[in-house]
C-alpha cells in the first residue's frame, strides 16, 4: 500500500507533464560510433555509446542493453548477465543471487560482498560495501554496464569483482514513447510494467511502474513488490544536462532456505526444516534518489556527478529477527579530457566517490516469525573517501598507455547499545595502481593487457561477530590481477575473451559453522584466482529467410588455496570451474525469432574448503520465442528447463562437510513456462 499510493502521487504530479509534452517522440539523432565488441541481439545506439565509452579501458568490459533480456521474465540480475562471461550470478531465492566476479565473495553467506552494484551513481551497497539486489529493478534500466575487476577505476572502486552499473531510461534514449507489459506463468507468477517517455525542447521525463507477485516454485518463497522510477532531465544549452532520478520500492519476500544435498535432489521444491515456523522473510522498503550534473567544462574537459541519498527500512526474521533503519548519503564526480600530449592523442579521468551511511540494528529471538526478547542494539557507522585517475597517451597511431591508480580511506564505528564494552571502531587506508596497454586494429579490433591492484576493507558483518567480544581483526583483503584479452568483429564473427592471473592475500572467507549460527568471516592465507572468459558470436546463416545466430560464452574458474597449513592447494568452492553457455537464434527481423539455449556446468563443483563433498554438474535446456503483431505488440514465450532436470543451482561454503552442517545447497528451479505481451504505443 505504501508504494501503491506514493506511485499514484508521482503519477499525478508527472503526468500534466508528461502529457503535455510534445507529440514528436523521435529519437535525437547522435552520430554513429564504432562498436568493437560482440554485437547482442537487438543492440541499440545508448548501449553501444556506452560501450565504445568502456572500451577505452585495457580491460575486460561488457554492455547489455534491456532489448537482450526484454522477451524474457528477467526478474534478478542473473537472468539479465547470463551471456557476460565471467559473471557467476545464481538464483537463491526471489531476486537473491550468488554473485561472484572472478571469484570475489566466494565464501560470502548471503547478500552481495566483492562487487559495487550501482543505478545512476547511487550504490545499492551499504556505505561499508555490503550490499542487497533486491531494490534492483531490471526493467528500470535502458542498459547494463560491467567492469571486472579493476577495470572499475572510473568509480572510484578497488573491489576484486568490479563494478555493475544500470543505467535508466530518460526521455531522450527509452525505447519507446509508452509501453505496456504484462506477464504470467508458473508458480502464480504475475508481472505487469508501464512506462511512458516523454521530451518538450529541453526536457524530458521518463517514468516506469513494476509490479510482480509469485508464489514461488518452492514451498515458502513467495514474493511480491511494487517499484516506481523517475528520471527527468533539462539540457543546459546543448553542453550538458542536470538530471533528477527517483526510485522507491516495497518488497516482500519470503526465504525457502537451504537443503542439504540429498534433500536438495530427492525433493527440491521443499523449504528447509524449521524454516516456514520461524517464518523467514525478507521485507523492505526502500527510497533512493539523486541530483546529477554534466556539462562541457571547456572545448577538451567534460564534467559528471552528482549528490545522492538512500533510505531502507528491513525487517528480516532468520534464525533471529533483524531490524534494520539505514540511510546512506554520498557524492560523486569525474573530470574527462580529450587532447594532445607531445604531438600525440591522449585522454585523462580524475574523480572522486564520498559515501557515508549510517544504519541501525536491533536483532531479537525469533519466536515462530514474531519479535521475542531483543538480542542486540547498536549502531554502525561508516566513512569511505576513493580518489582516482586514469590516463591513456596513444605512443603510435594504435598504441596506448594507460596509467591509473585510485587512493582510499575508509572508516568502520560500531556503537553497541547493550553492551558498550563491544563498541569499536577500525581504520583502513590504501593505494591501487594499475598499468596498461590497449592496441587498437584499423577495423576496431582491440587487443588489451593489464595488471591491476585490487584491495576490499571489511565490511561491518566480518568484524562484528557474536560472540566475540569487540572487532575481529580481519584484515584487508588485497590481491594483484595479471590480465590479457582481446575483442572485435570481423565478417560474420565477434569475440571477446580475457585471461587472468590474481594473486590474494587475506582473502576474506565464509563459512556456515552450524546450523542457526550466522556466518564467520576469517583471512586466509595466500590464495591464486586464475581464468578465461569468452565470448563468441557467430552468424551462421543471413538472408531474406532470416538470420541465425549462435552466442556462446564460457568460463574457466580456477580459485584455489596456495600452500595454505590446513587446507593445502584445495579448491575454493562455490564457482564452477567450467561454465559454458550458449543459445542459438533464428530470427527474422520485424516477425519472430526461436531460441533454444542451455547452460551447462560439466564437472562437480566443491562445497566445503576440505574438498570433501561436491554439488553435481548440471545441463539445463531452455527454449524463448517471440512473435510480432502489427508492428507494435510482441507476444513472447519463455520455457525453462524444458528436461525439468533435478539440479542445484549453487551452495553456500563450508569448512568441512565431514563435521559443519551441509544444509547448504539452494535447487536449481524445474520446469516452468511463462508468457508475456509487451505493447508499444
């Protein structure tokens, strides 16, 4: 009801606007761009200026614009990056995914550790890095950029998985004047979203509704929220813009838990003991919003930034209740320049990213779902200062050097009402450089290496840990990335692929020690991450019959300990260590397309750092289909595994399997079909 009603203010505050706006919608013409990258289905010109944007960095980047996940039910970020090698992004429950880039949060629990998530600026991660992707909304973003790694210098992060940015639609680039879409298949599962773009001379607006219900395909995961997104924008003569973007959303959902292995295969459709008396949930309204400006400084320096807020109330009844009031302000800013040095082409980023964020907790005993006596009150507060650069000086016509290093401060005080002789407080400081070079082809192609430093600071959740008394003292994690890629087109063929080398220290681990017992966080010892991501793109047939297309990407993971005392040179668990994706598309522009697709995770993979139990492999077949009506309606079909194979989706880490709790494994979701309808007016 809360979003229902805010969404019906903004609505009627927006609309006299909107609708007085002009009735010419067409695009602004931009001058076209050269693209290096693989070209994705339905690519279109704001995703490939952004892409050509990322491409000046030595390293691995991708762009993925709505039109590549529009005619599926895309409802959590992993269902949007599937074709992004690199990204291991699996389903837990509703919108709750694994996340990991290039092995960051491996051993993470629960949540998102390792990787900046972000929407126009504002970070969906807590001002200490620990963060949620229920707010996300995949159906508010124009497109989807990803920076692994250190490759994320340009938001001022140092994160061994990067960076995620959605972008949302403004009334200049959105791809249609009004659209309307509604959904349904399995599970009960309903979505409807409405958006409407506007533009009258110098502004535009553009507005989207989201609104999503399922019961879930396990017992005890039904979900249900309501999302609202603003952007509205006034261009300042031609030489930038000022731009106001607005989200809200309530979400409900309801957390099914994990299985143990023969639980998770013998009947995967079942919440975890003790799970539906204590209730589970996860519950939260949030309001985001930020005040954005770019301009053209002089005729070579170009300016962006912006002021942010974000507010979030939780409630999150677990093995215990959580009760959660964080508010997170921050600001942000770079600097671009384009021009000569020495008679030679040259580039320069300088910026900087302030965040702070306050958040306050009370936990009580879970008692069948309801508040029973308080465990805990305090407060954390944290402070975090990245000042960054990044330069490129071209020393032939096709040969760059680039140069950056971002500098970082960061604070953690944690106040504990109860018990104040477990307040404390921690500082961490650090510099991470980062060298490279970039060649580029006379046909676009771009051939990169780099090697990058990258550090990550405890968040509030590794350093407070009940029952120990004060911080933990864990230590930064710090890792250097050796990295090697090469990316273009040439005729039919479009390829992306890195390989890279990470050397970790102290990284920052997870492990469930027993059952109701939250997570601990602890340093290992020395640790190698090493990999090759690809992406291959292949147009096998072109003609007045239509086109078909074959899209593949794979991933080699290999994270192991190295020489650790009790572990050895064992696997780190969770990723696969093969992951091959691949769809092949038939399409005839303007009528329908048919797409077969499946993921396949061809070996075991380890669920505990002992190496002593593994979650099976898994090949699941999948099957989209679209068909366009008039011009203007499209029809879609979105079929998932269609063999309604038995299989776990990903595992949360353990110690040892032999003697933790292994109810750990989270099953993969079986047979569904669902449809949908997307009008364009």
């Amino acid at each position: 009801m809360f979003l229902t009603t805010v969404s019906a203010l903004a609505l009627a505050t927006a609309a006299p606007a909107l609708l007085a706006a002009e009735a010419d919608g067409a695009p602004t013409v931009v001058e076209e761009v050269v693209v290096t990258a693989q070209s994705l289905p339905g690519d279109p010109l704001a995703a490939r200026r952004a892409r050509a944007e990322a491409q000046k960095t030595p390293g691995a980047v991708a762009v993925v614009a709505r039109e590549t996940y529009e005619d599926h039910l895309a409802t959590h970020l992993g269902e949007a990056l599937h074709a992004v090698p690199g990204v291991y992004a699996q389903r837990r429950w509703g919108e709750d995914v694994r996340l990991s880039i290039r092995g960051s949060g491996v051993g993470n629990a629960s949540h998102n550790r390792g990787v900046i998530l972000v929407q126009d600026g504002i970070p969906f991660n807590q001002a200490d890095g620990f963060g949620d992707f229920q707010e996300i909304d995949l159906l508010s973003a124009r497109y989807i950029e990803v920076y692994k790694g250190g490759n994320a210098l340009r938001f001022g992060g140092a994160t061994m998985g990067g960076a995620i940015e959605l972008n949302t639609p403004t009334g200049r680039n959105a791809p249609d004047r009004n659209q309307l879409r509604l959904e349904g298949g399995s599970f009960e599962t309903r979505r409807v979203h409405g958006e409407a773009a506007r533009r009258r001379g110098d502004w535009d607006a553009w507005t989207g509704i989201t609104l999503l219900s399922a019961d879930g395909w396990r017992d005890h995961s039904a979900q249900s929220s309501q999302r609202l997104s603003i952007s509205a924008g006034h261009e300042l003569g031609g030489a930038g813009e000022i731009r106001l973007v607005l989200s809200v959303a309530d979400i409900s959902n309801d957390i099914p838990g994990a299985l143990t292995l023969d639980q998770a295969l013998m009947d995967p459709t079942q919440a975890a003991p003790g799970v539906v008396a204590r209730d589970y949930r996860r519950d939260m309204t949030s309001v985001r919003g930020a005040l954005e400006l770019s301009f053209q400084w002089a005729d070579d320096w170009r300016f962006e930034g912006g002021l942010y807020a974000a507010s979030k109330s939780l409630d999150h009844p677990i093995s215990i209740v959580i009760d959660q009031a964080s508010l997170n302000l921050g600001a942000f800013g770079r600097a671009a320049w384009e021009g000569r040095i020495g008679g030679r082409n040259a580039d320069l980023l300088v910026g900087a990213w302030l965040r702070s964020g306050g958040l306050d907790q009370q936990t009580f005993v879970n008692a069948a779902g309801a508040r029973g006596p308080r465990l805990g009150d305090g407060r954390q507060e944290a402070l975090a200062l990245d000042v960054f650069a990044e330069g490129r000086l071209f020393v032939t016509d096709r040969l760059a050097i680039v140069g950056g290093a971002t500098a970082g401060r960061a604070t953690r005080d944690y106040a504990d009402r109860l018990n104040p002789l477990r307040s404390d407080d921690a500082e961490f400081a650090w510099i991470a450089p980062r060298l490279g070079l970039l060649w580029e082809a006379e046909g676009g192609q771009q051939v990169f290496a780099n090697v990058t430093r990258s550090v990550e600071p405890p968040n509030f959740s590794a350093l407070v840990q009940t029952p120990v008394p004060a911080f933990v003292p864990v230590r930064m994690q710090e890792a250097w990335t050796y990295e090697l890629g090469a990316r273009g087109r040439a005729g039919r063929l479009a390829w992306d692929w890195a390989a890279y080398h990470m050397t970790v220290e102290n990284e920052l681990l997870t492990f469930v020690p027993g059952p109701d017992i939250p997570a601990a966080t602890f340093n290992a010892g020395p640790t190698l991450h090493s990999g090759v991501e690809a992406g291959l793109n292949m147009t096998l047939g072109e003609g007045d019959f239509g086109k078909l297309e074959l899209n593949q990407t794979y991933a080699w993971s290999n994270f192991r300990f190295d020489g650790d005392g009790r572990y050895g040179s064992n696997q780190l668990p969770v990723v696969p260590e093969h992951h091959y994706h691949a769809e092949l598309r038939f399409s005839r522009a303007g009528v329908f397309s048919v797409a077969p697709s499946l993921e396949w995770a061809p070996g075991d993979t380890w669920a505990d750092y002992a190496n002593t139990m593994k979650s099976p492999g898994y090949l699941v077949w999948s099957l989209n289909g679209s068909l366009e009506i008039g011009g203007h309606v499209t029809v879609f079909l979105d079929a998932r595994n269609l063999t309604n194979q038995v299989y776990v989706s990903n595992a949360n880490a353990i110690t040892d399997a032999r003697v933790a709790s292994n109810a750990v494994f989270w099953p993969g979701e079986g047979r569904s079909a669902f449809v949908g309808l997307r009008a364009r007016f």
